[in-house]
C-alpha cells in the first residue's frame, strides 16, 4: 500500500479491525520509509451493473454519488455518515439482486424514494424536490399531499 505521505510503496499493517456487519475491514498501517501511520479501508468490489440514464446515456455505477446525493439531502438532519452508508449499501444490494447487466437510473431513483422516509422523512421531501422536478408548487404539494396520506397509514 502506498504511503499518502510520501508515496513510499512498502507498508505494515498494525491493527485490522472488521466492521460491525463484517463488510469493510479497517487496517491501520504504518509506512516502513516516514514511519507515519495511515488508515485504509478494504471492502469486496462487487461488479455493479451499467446505469441507464433518462437520455440512454450508459454510465458505471458510483457510489460516491449517491453518497453525495444522500448527504446534500440530510444536511443539517440527524442522520449520520454511518446511516447514509447503510442506505446506500442497501441500494447496492438492490443493484446486485435484480443481476442485470444494466439498470434504469429511474429503478434506482424509485428505490431511494420508497426507502428514504425510514431514514428520515424531510431528507425525502427534499430528494424528492430534486428527483421528481417538480415545474411548480402545485406538482409539489400533489406530491407532499401523497407522502403524507401514505406515511399516515403506516402510522396509524
């Protein structure tokens, strides 16, 4: 492993430790050159099928993005990074259950709308804003006006 300091190539791992759900192992590696200590991350590489875009543009899958969609959406919510991991690995398996070599990015966006309310319900109100692109207050409000006739039934 390469040294983020000074790119020496030869490392020695100091401590590993496993994640909670066994996914990610943690290892804190220290650099036989600086001697300085870094911290990396392995996780499985999974082969994520192709993502269809709403202009039939092919594009490969990118966590980071979802990661980034999801984090702008709980912004100043009480939702933490781990949460939003977990979200996204869910969507992952999703992705890896349906087996398909391409998937439509609206499937994705439809699986993100339907779980999003069980991590928070006003990240959905807004990732909703975005997703569905809402041309007036009225298509919004139709929208609100549903989440909260459904969400009422769960609730009760």
């Amino acid at each position: 492993m390469k040294c983020p300091y000074c790119s020496h190539s030869d490392s020695r791992v100091i401590d590993s430790r496993v994640s909670r759900d066994k996914a990610i192992i943690r290892r804190r590696r220290a650099c036989a050159r600086c001697g300085r200590r870094f911290t990396t991350f392995e996780r499985v590489e999974m082969t994520m099928p192709l993502l269809i875009k709403k202009d039939g543009r092919r594009e490969a899958w990118d966590r980071r993005k979802m990661v980034a969609g999801l984090e702008k959406a709980c912004e100043k919510l009480a939702v933490s990074a781990a949460d939003i991991d977990a979200f996204v690995d869910s969507i992952e398996q999703k992705l890896q259950d349906q087996g398909a070599k391409e998937v439509a990015t609206a499937q994705v966006g439809e699986w993100v709308m339907e779980a999003l309310p069980a991590l928070n319900e006003v990240a959905y109100v807004r990732f909703a804003s975005v997703y569905r692109q809402f041309r007036d207050v009225n298509e919004f409000m139709a929208e609100l006006k549903q989440f909260l006739g459904e969400s009422g039934k769960h609730r009760a």
